[in-house]
C-alpha cells in the first residue's frame, strides 16, 4: 500500500463516536426550549466553485492558504484545550483525532499538494485543496487493506480537514442558512452577529455555538430574536452530527445531544412550562410599569432589526431605547446612503405612533465588523486591538461624511415622531462637542435647502459605556442632552473582559463592584443635572437586576423586546425604598460573589 506517511499515522481509532445520549452545558443566552434535529454547519461538504487565478498570483494564493491553515490550527488547538470538560468516552475519541488534524495542519501531503497545485496549476486555494484532498483520498480508498471501514475513516478525516480549510478560506459558513430546514437546531463553531441577523425565527427553533460569550452582540441579536440559544458550549459542533435528535434548553444553558427517553420527556414538559409562562406574561402588557409604592418606571425596547418590530409592540414598550443602526451597514457591499438610511428610519418611526426612538449613530468596530466599511477604513481598524481602536464616535469622527448622512437621515425622520440621537463609545467631552458642531451643520444645511426639520433639534445624548465616560459623566453632561449607560461595554472595558469571548465569560460580570460604582456614578452625575439617564445595556433586561438599578435612581430601563414582561412584573412587586435600601447595602460591598449572593436573595424574594 502507498500512502503518505502523514496521512497513515492519522488514524486513529473512534468507536461509538457521536451515537450515544451526551448533554453538553454552556452560556444561558435566549430562554426557551427547542426539540428537533441539529443542522450542522460544519458539516456539509464546503464545496467553494472551482476557481483558477491569474499567473501573477500565485503568491498571493499561497497566503490565502497559509493564513486558512494558521486559523485552522487555532481552531484545533482550542478544541483540543477544551477536551477535559467533555465526557471522559468522547474525550478518549476525539483527542487523538484532534491530533491528528494537528499534524495534517503542520506539513502534510494535503498541504504540500494544495501548495504544489497553486503554482503548477494556477487553481485558487479552495480549490487546490479540495483537489488534493479528493487525490489523496482516492488513493487511500483504492488501498488493498481488509479493514476498510478503517480506509473510509482515514479518507474521511482528510476530507473533513480540507472542508475545514475550504470554509475557512471561503468565509462563507453560513450560506447554506437558506436550507436550515423548519423546526432544526442551528449548531456552528461561531456564529458572527451579522450571520445571527440573518436567521429566520419562524424557521429555526434554536441556535447552539462552540464560540460566544453572554453579552456579544451576537448574543444580543439571538435574544432580539427570541430565538432559544445556548452559546459557548464547548465541544458541541464536534459532538453534534446532523440529523441528529436534540434538546436545548435556552434557560438552563444545556444541549443534550441523541436524548434518550427520559431526557426527551424532560424537554417536553419543559417546553409546556415555557409556552404557559409566556402565555401568562403577555398578559402583562396592557398593565402599567408601575412600583407598589406608585413610582413610574419607563420600559423601553432595544432593536436590532426591522423585524422585531411585531415583538416590540406584543411586549407593550414605552418606545425604542436604542436603535443599533449597524444592521443597516450588515451584509451588504456598499453604504446606504442618505435616503436608504431615512426610508430605513421612517418605517421604524413612523409605525411607532409617537413613542419616542432613540437612534444611535453607527457603533462599528470591535466585533461589529461590517465590511463595507473595513475596505475604506482598513487601514485604521486592523490594529492589534480591534475593540481600543476605532471605535464609534471615533470612527465617524474620523469619516465625518458617514456621520453627516447619518444625521441628516435621522433630522429629517424626526418630523415624523419624536426621536433623539444617540453617540456610541464616547471618551471625552471633546468628541460630544465636535458631532455636536457637525449636527448643527447638517440641520442649517438642511434648512437652507427648504428640508421641514422640527424647529427644536431631536437631544443629542451620549452613550456611557467606558470607564473613562463614567468617570467623567459629570464633565460630559455638560456636553450631552441625555445619557444611555451601556452596562455589556462598560463591564467589558473596566474588567479587560472582551463580552464575545468563551475563554474569559466566567470573568465577564456586570455586578463586579467597579462596574456598579461606575454606574452609580454616572447616573449620579445625570440626576443632578436633571438630565435623562437609563441603561439600554443587558443588565436592564435582566429582572433579578432590577431593584438594583431602581435603587440607584434609574426610572429608564430599554432592553430586548422579550424581556419586558418579566421586567414589568419585577417592578410591579417592588416599593422604591427597599429598593434604595438594597442598593445601599450592595454599594458597601467589595466582594463580586457577595454582591452576587445578595442580589439572587433579594430577586427571589421580590419574584
Ligand atoms: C452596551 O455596550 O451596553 C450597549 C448597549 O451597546 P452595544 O451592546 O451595542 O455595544
Ligand atoms: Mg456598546
């Protein structure tokens, strides 16, 4: 028999992979509970159309590939580094197989082929390898061996390595989310926040990913959604093979994969509970946002998307607390323009019937990445630190034509329902003062030109959402109209925590005590001022969290759409003056799981 070296010593022995009962625990991130099959989008064959490349670029192509392989092998390594929390049987399956990939990804014939076909034969990569791989299979297949199960295996790991380079070169994991057939559970590695807004609701029952953490926005996005999810469960897209039979539970955080019986009764009894609950909150919507003790809270709706509309007028908001306009700039290959933009904000505002809608001027950078933007700007976002770099106000700062269109979209929806607009990643007073100056340009502009405007500007307000804001909100307040405290960034940024990370989610807590200090002190500032103030960020759609914010003098909370009927019913049991009690009692601490105790006490208590 002639095969590769490499190739032989990557066979290892699986048995029983994949076929038994296996529950797999990660993040809480959407609630609700899905049964169906997992549709793996790791899975299918990742056929990229055979492509070839001009002379001159071979060289080029040769990076394509190496850069696919260098992130092929992360992906491995961090598989491999996450084993010890699977079951010990699929450990024992899977490390040698991980390795296995390892080496394939070091200097194998696969790689090697690829390379040599590039050159000799002007293919793009994607498509070299998947030659390569089919050659190399081909050979191992045709070997004279007994134990041909054994062959198909080699061959199949082979392929499966090149399906992985193939995705990774293409980047397009997610085209086939067209064919996610109704009623399936959606598994991938990671799921970026521009593929989440393209899932359909009516479609998948839920969604489940390796990667994540609890407040990226891709999270955000599958809450907004309402679709249930689970994400950061590690060793899931390897576990998982579709067709599979599953059971999510968004609440709990759980996958079971292959459920037996009893498991499979457990999801069903709780799927009833959760469609019984719901069916009991949306009775809460006609009701008022009101404490025990007779104090109003406002309770308004983050939106990501067009389509959550419907969901923001079933939860009963009092309006929009934050629009993230970048669903806008997502999945697409140019900018919309000035009118896009007003139609796009016409059809939210308009059908709001005079509840207000606060817009937020494009936040891209960070995890947002939107390519349209990235071709123009590249150079600037590229930097080691994606998410310290720039950023928001900084990015349109640095465009100010992005920001002009923006504002000039927003000024002229603003005659059809109140709106205010809103300055995501603030640092210092200076940047509020610039996009101040180019708001007022944009609007004598617009008047000259016979454009109807209110004849006061919307109020320009300031997200707080780094610990610099914070510490400054006294001075910044002198620049801004309102505040919005954005709790996911602002614990991001003061605890090092990147909020889409899996490795470091057990670090990511918006109760730490500085994150709670900051808040207090920037709400604080606003108070004094009688400036509006709330927080749109998640800790505001999370009931347990609520007298907590009441008792620091928040009466604004915007959050997803779904989550304001259980907030509605926190505030409906709570008297304002416990809650300020409360939350002197949590100020005075210094412990994260102390404050972290005291709050599950007293949300318990008051649910
Ligand atoms: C926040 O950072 O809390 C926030 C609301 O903004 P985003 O989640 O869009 O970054
Ligand atoms: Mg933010």
């Amino acid at each position: 028999m002639k095969t590769d070296r490499t190739e032989k010593s990557e066979a290892p022995k699986r048995v029983g992979r994949r076929t038994r009962e296996a529950t797999l625990h990660g993040i809480p991130i959407a609630p609700g509970v899905a049964i169906g099959a997992v549709y793996d989008t790791s899975e299918p064959p990742a056929e990229a159309p055979r492509r070839t490349i001009a002379p001159g670029a071979a060289e080029e192509e040769r990076g394509r590939l190496a850069a696919a392989v260098a992130l092929s092998r992360k992906q491995v390594t961090k598989l491999k580094n996450r084993l010890s929390i699977l079951p010990e049987e699929a450990q024992e399956e899977l490390e040698p197989l991980l390795d296995a990939y390892g080496l394939m990804l070091r200097d194998s014939r696969l790689l090697r082929g690829a390379r040599r076909r590039i050159a000799e034969e002007l293919l793009a990569a994607e498509t070299a390898v998947q030659d390569e791989a089919e050659a190399i299979a081909a050979t191992i297949l045709a070997a004279r061996d007994d134990d041909k199960a054994g062959l198909r295996r080699r061959a199949g790991e082979v392929r499966e390595i090149a399906r992985r380079l193939t995705r990774n070169l293409t980047a397009t994991p997610f085209r086939s989310l067209k064919d996610v057939p109704q009623g399936a559970i959606l598994v991938a590695e990671e799921l970026t926040p521009a593929d989440a807004a393209l899932l359909d609701p009516t479609r998948i029952a839920g969604v489940a990913t390796d990667e994540g953490g609890a407040d990226g926005h891709t999270a955000i996005m599958l809450r907004a959604l309402g679709i249930p999810s689970v994400l950061g469960c590690h060793g899931l897209s390897e576990a998982a093979r579709r067709g599979d039979e599953a059971v999510l539970d968004g609440g709990l955080g759980t996958v079971v994969l292959r459920p037996g019986a009893e498991a499979l009764e457990t999801g069903r009894a709780a799927l009833a509970a959760y469609a019984k609950e719901k069916a009991r909150l949306a009775k809460l919507r006609r009701l008022p946002s009101i404490t025990l003790d007779g104090e109003e809270v406002e309770l308004q709706a983050n939106l990501e998307i067009p389509a959550e509309l419907p969901l923001i007028a079933q939860a009963g908001a009092q309006g929009i607390g934050l629009l993230r306009t970048e669903f806008l700039f997502m999945n697409r290959e140019d900018l919309p323009d000035e009118d896009a933009q007003f139609e796009a904000y016409s059809q939210i505002v308009g059908p709001l019937a005079g509840d207000g809608v606060t817009i937020r001027v494009l936040d891209w950078g960070g995890e947002k990445d939107i390519q349209a933007l990235a071709d123009g700007v590249e150079t600037y976002h590229s930097g080691p630190n994606p998410a310290l770099g720039l950023r928001g106000v900084r990015m349109l700062l640095k465009r100010p034509e992005l920001l002009e269109a923006q504002f000039a979209a927003i000024l002229r929806v603003a005659t059809q329902g109140p709106v205010r607009v809103l300055l995501p990643m603030v640092t210092v007073p200076e940047e509020v003062a610039q996009a101040r100056e180019i708001y007022e340009r944009v609007a004598r502009r617009l008047r000259r030109k016979g454009t109807p405007l209110p004849e006061r500007l919307p109020p320009l307000g300031v997200m707080i959402e780094t610990p610099g804001a914070a510490l400054a909100a006294d001075a910044i307040a002198l620049e801004a109209d309102f505040f919005a405290i954005g709790t996911n960034d602002l614990a991001m940024y003061t605890l090092a925590v990147d909020r889409a990370e899996t490795e470091v989610a057990h670090l990511y807590d918006p109760l730490h005590p500085a994150v709670l200090r900051l808040v207090q002190f920037a709400t604080e500032a606003a108070l004094r001022l009688r400036m509006p103030v709330s927080v749109c960020g998640e800790m505001a759609g999370n009931p347990r969290l609520v007298p907590l914010l009441l008792g620091l003098g928040l009466r604004t909370l915007s959050m997803n759409a779904s989550a304001i009927p259980r907030v509605k019913q926190m505030v409906r049991s709570l008297k304002i003056d416990d809650c300020a009690r409360f939350a002197r009692r949590v100020m005075e601490q210094s412990d994260p799981k102390r404050i972290q105790e005291l709050v599950m006490e007293f949300g318990e208590a008051a649910a």
